[in-house]
C-alpha cells in the first residue's frame, strides 16, 4: 500500500463519535493521539468500562458540545506535552481522511489549553500516511 501525504494540519471525521470536519494537528512527535473531552463519565455496559463525555465539534464554537460514549479499551498513563503524567482512558474508533477509512486509539483528555481539539500520533499514521512538515492541508480544506 501507498503512503499518503499529508500536512501538519488536516481534516479528518470520526464518523462512530458523529464528528465530521474536525481539524487536527498531525504530530510525529507524539505516539497516541488525542482528543479533547470534557466531563468524562465512567458506566457499565455489558459487563465492559464504557465512559461517556462532552466533545467540542466545533473548533470555532467551542461552546457547542455534544455528548458521545464509548467503550473503554484500556486506561494509559501518558505523558503529555508539559511532562506531567496523567490517567487517560484509551478508546478505539475510525478516523476518515479523504477517501481513506482506518481503525485509530484515541487517548481522552483535556486539550482546551491547545489550539486543536485533536493531535494525531504516529501509531494512528503508521503505514498509511507521511507528514511533510513544510505544507498544511494537502488533503484539502472544505
């Protein structure tokens, strides 16, 4: 399978969580990606960790929020940007970019001090996508 390129900033829908047009920040830098979520509620579902959560499908109205749930595949100490370590859920769901359509983990947390409500990470891209870091949007804007 070919890589496809793409730049620092795209668009992507996360069709399962009902968000479409959302920009992300395309990161190799970090190794999972991220979502920004409010009010995380934890439930069971089946026998299974689900949680449920605001999310902000608007990066120009970030007072709009929906609420979405999903189940939980695991709970990550992750690293962040500033070096703080924190607990986050970690969920699975697809991600479309262009005419492409893959599974990706998703980490859940607070991303309201950053200026994209998502950052896609290295094992989200790995074999499918090459980021050059000189353009933005090479998969088009709507």
């Amino acid at each position: 399978m070919s890589k496809v390129s793409v730049g620092t900033l795209e668009i992507c829908s996360l069709p399962e969580l009902m968000i479409e047009s959302l920009h992300i920040r395309v990161d190799t830098g970090a190794t999972t990606s991220s979502l920004h979520v409010d009010n995380i509620t934890e439930f069971q579902k089946n026998n299974e960790l689900w949680v449920s959560f605001d999310i902000h499908p608007d990066l120009h109205d970030v007072a709009q929020t929906v609420r979405r749930e999903a189940k939980v595949d695991a709970i990550k100490k992750v690293k962040s940007s500033t070096a703080n370590k924190e607990r986050r859920y970690t969920i699975t769901t697809n991600i479309v970019m262009a005419d492409m359509q893959w599974p990706i983990q998703l980490t859940l947390t607070d991303r309201s001090k950053m200026t994209y409500l998502m950052l896609l990470g290295r094992q989200a891209m790995s074999g499918k996508l090459i980021v050059d870091p000189e353009f933005e949007y090479l998969l088009g804007k709507l």
